[in-house]
C-alpha cells in the first residue's frame, strides 16, 4: 500500500508535464499570435501551471485553419516543390527560408 501511494506524485506529475510541454509548443507554433501574446501565454502557463493550461485550452479558438495538420505526404510534397523553385531560382534565398521554416514551426530570426 505504501509503494502504491509513493507512485502517485510520478503517475500524477508526468501527465501534467506531457500537457504543459504541448501547451507551450502550441503557443509558440501559433501563427496567430505575435511576440507579447506569445511571452504573455508563456507566462501564465509556466507561472500558474495547472491553471493556465486549461485557461489556455479553453480560450483557444476551436478550429484554427491556420494550425491544421498536415499530412506527411503533403508537407513532403511543398518541400520538394520548395526546394525545386529555390534551386531553379524562382523561389528566393529569404523565401525559401521562410517557406521552410512555416512547414517546421520555427520562428524567424532576423
């Protein structure tokens, strides 16, 4: 009885980390939200952890176009294509860039 209770804090907290670690991905991959939004939802998140998560989740528009999944197949296919204009030279050096980094989900550093 005294291990199965000392399992709890484990079964309890990793499920919620799983959550908070999506959560924050969710935020940060979010093209519709901008720099402060973006730092504001980080914030209260991380601050008010349980809490701002299903505040978050709540808040969140339910059906984001913009956030839909892409198949495999069809982001393998704008890649392709991406690289196939960029080394044709149709597709820019700063285009190309910014294509690739909207189909990772990764912020441009300018």
């Amino acid at each position: 009885m005294i291990e199965d209770i000392s399992l709890l804090p484990f079964v309890v907290s990793i499920p919620a980390v799983v959550l908070i670690g999506a959560t924050i991905w969710d935020i940060v991959c979010r093209p519709d939200l901008a720099g402060w939004r973006k730092a504001a939802w980080a914030a209260v998140v991380v601050v008010l952890p349980v809490v701002g998560t299903f505040i978050y989740l709540l808040s969140r528009p339910f059906k984001d176009p913009a956030h839909a999944p892409r198949k495999g197949n069809q982001q393998s296919a704008e890649l392709i294509a991406a690289i196939t204009a960029h080394e044709s030279g149709t597709l820019s050096d700063d285009a190309f860039r910014r294509a690739k980094n909207d189909m990772f989900c990764l912020a441009d550093h300018d």
